[in-house]
C-alpha cells in the first residue's frame, strides 16, 4: 500500500542582486507574481478568516469507542450492517437527508457473494456545488501485520483504521446545519475498503466502496445527472491516533496541490501542530478513485500510526484531542470566505 516518498518539489525562488536598479526589481516582482503558488493567498486568507466549529474531541472520542464496542466491522458482516445503521441514524437526526449506494463483491476466500454499501449523508442537498468529507467503515479482516500466528488470529478492531474516521464524521455532523459554508456538504462511509487477505501473496481487492461512489458519480454526470458537482473531497483515515502526526500525503499532493496547501495553511492559523509540513509516504486510498472522476480529493492520513493493521489497534491507543484538532481545520476550511464562485 505504499512506495518510497518522492523528493519535494521547491518553491519559487527569486534572487535579486544587490547592484539592480528600482525599476527592475518592480518589473521582475510583476514577472514572477503569477508563478507564486496560489496557497499563499489562501494561507493569507486563511489567517484572516479561518473560524473552526466548536468540536468535542471527548464526544468525538466516546463515538469512536461505541463502534469499537460494536467489534470487528469487516464488510459484509451483521456487525458491519449494525454500524451502518447506527450512523445512519445520527446522520439522520442532526438534519441529514441520508441515502444508500448498495453493490456488492465475492468474498476473496470463499467465493460467497458479499452485499455491500456506503452510506452518504447529505446536508443542504439542494446545494449544486459540494464537498465530500469521506471514510471507510469497514475493518480489516485480519490483523495481518501481525508476525506472530497466534497474535494474527486476534480480533482486529481497526479503532483507528476504520472507527476514527467514521467518529469524526458524526461529530461533524452536529456542526454542520449551523456551519456558515458556502457549499453543500456530503459525509459519506465508504463500505469494501480492505476486504483484503494478507500482502504477499494478497487476497481480495482494495477500495470497493469508493470505487462504486465514483462511478456512480461519473455515471451520472455522463446522463447530464446529477445537476451538482463535487469541487473538493477528503479522506480521513487514521486521523485518531496518539501523537498523531498527519504528513502531506504525495499522490494529493500531485492531484490536489491546492486543497493540501489550503488545509495546511488553515492548520497553521489555528496551531494545529499534528498537520506536519513534510512530504509523506505515497498512500494508495479511497482518494485516487474520486480523483479518477474529477473531484480534487486529498487523503488525511498518519500512516506511521505504529498499530496499523496489528491487534493493538485499540481505542486507548486513539486520542480525543487528535481527532479534535482534525475536526477543527476541516470545519474551519469549510467557512473559507471564497472570492469566486467558480474557483472552487
Ligand atoms: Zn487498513
């Protein structure tokens, strides 16, 4: 699921010489003004204007450890369903209009046929211009990052991989009815992320669940359906852990440079100190399906979490704070003052 990190690309250098005129350095200035990266208003807009939602990190907290009470979630399982339902519920009851996107796959062991779902949850659904803050749902269905046999065969209850995400998109919820956005808002679970068996050899396939949204996205708007487009998307996964620690991840950098600067600069206006400014491990996640259909999706991710996929993925291993400072610079970077409409 990974590569070797790529080398930075550096910024836009201006040397000036000490023995130029006025009136070149003003002419070379209005040159390079253009080439300046664009984050840098948006990190300067971000200083005036950034204003998260009051988060409860501890509330965030007490969701992540009731779907760890749940059990393991791995797609296809009744206990899986039963989360499905429970976040239904909450999505429904802080004002969401709440639809289902049912597909479904062959279990990469036994051939059975597995029914699957993600879950988007809608806020001002008749706004045509949306974001979608997404996570997958489903858990590992093995801790196989586990050497020892006897520790493989453990519960994997992917408190982080899996329950964080989720727990954070139903504390957004209680803030986004009130939330002063200029865009509609979709949080959406994403079923199938990893109903995959061991490495090397692997079984089973990654990214079902947010495969099955963009196509189905992609689908429509090729039947002139629907009337909205998605103008940014966020994956959060891992966002939980104790000393968390959240670097650019490079396939977002390459495919919504932007947004990544953006999230960052409000990151730093609010002293969000998890939001590291180093260039991450390459992840492949649910961004690069939504990315493939057009919508400019950054993946949240701290994949040097040291319980990954090992049974010690616990919820005391998770922390209110760090799913609050995330839940503060997404809420902030959603009530961005925009210049343009068009923009974004
Ligand atoms: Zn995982």
């Amino acid at each position: 699921m990974s590569s070797p990190p790529r080398k930075r690309v550096s910024g836009v250098k201006l040397w000036i010489g000490l023995a130029v005129t006025p009136v070149v350095v003003v002419a070379t200035f209005l040159l390079v003004l253009p080439l300046i990266p664009s984050w840098r208003n948006a990190e300067a807009s971000a200083l005036m204007a950034a204003s998260p939602a009051p988060i409860d990190g501890a509330r965030a907290y007490g969701y992540l450890k009731q779907l760890c009470d749940l059990g393991p979630r791995p797609a296809g399982t009744e206990v899986n369903n039963r989360q499905r339902q429970l976040v239904s519920d909450h999505f429904v009851k802080y004002g969401a209009t709440v639809k289902e996107q049912p597909f479904r796959t062959r279990h990469p062991l036994t051939g059975k046929r597995v029914d699957m779902a993600n879950l988007v949850g809608s806020w001002h659904p008749e706004k045509l211009q949306r974001v979608v803050l997404s996570a997958h749902y489903d858990t590992r269905p093995e801790p196989d990052e586990e050497v020892d046999p006897v520790r493989h065969k453990m519960p994997f209850l992917g408190a982080n991989d899996g329950a964080s995400g989720v727990a954070l998109l139903m504390e957004l919820a209680h803030h986004l009815n009130d939330l002063k956005c200029p865009w509609g808002v979709d949080l959406v679970l994403f079923d199938g992320e990893e109903l995959v068996y061991g490495n090397n050899p692997r079984q089973g396939e990654y990214f079902l669940g947010s495969k099955e949204f963009a196509r189905r996205y992609a689908d429509q708007l090729e039947r002139g359906r629907p009337r909205f487009r998605y103008v940014a998307g966020f994956v959060l996964d891992m966002v939980g852990g104790t000393n968390l620690a959240l670097a650019q991840e490079p396939n977002s950098l390459k495919l919504a440079p932007d947004l990544v600067r953006e999230v960052w600069g409000v990151a730093r206006q609010l002293g969000a100190k998890s939001f590291r400014f180093t260039e991450g491990r390459e992840v492949l996640d649910d961004h690069l399906p939504l990315n493939n259909v057009g919508i400019p999706t950054i993946d949240i991710i701290d994949f040097d979490y040291p319980y990954w996929h090992k049974a010690d993925d616990l919820p005391e291993n998770c922390s209110a704070q760090s799913l609050a400072e995330v839940g503060r610079v997404l809420s902030a970077w959603l009530t961005l003052p925009r210049k343009t409409k068009s923009k974004r």
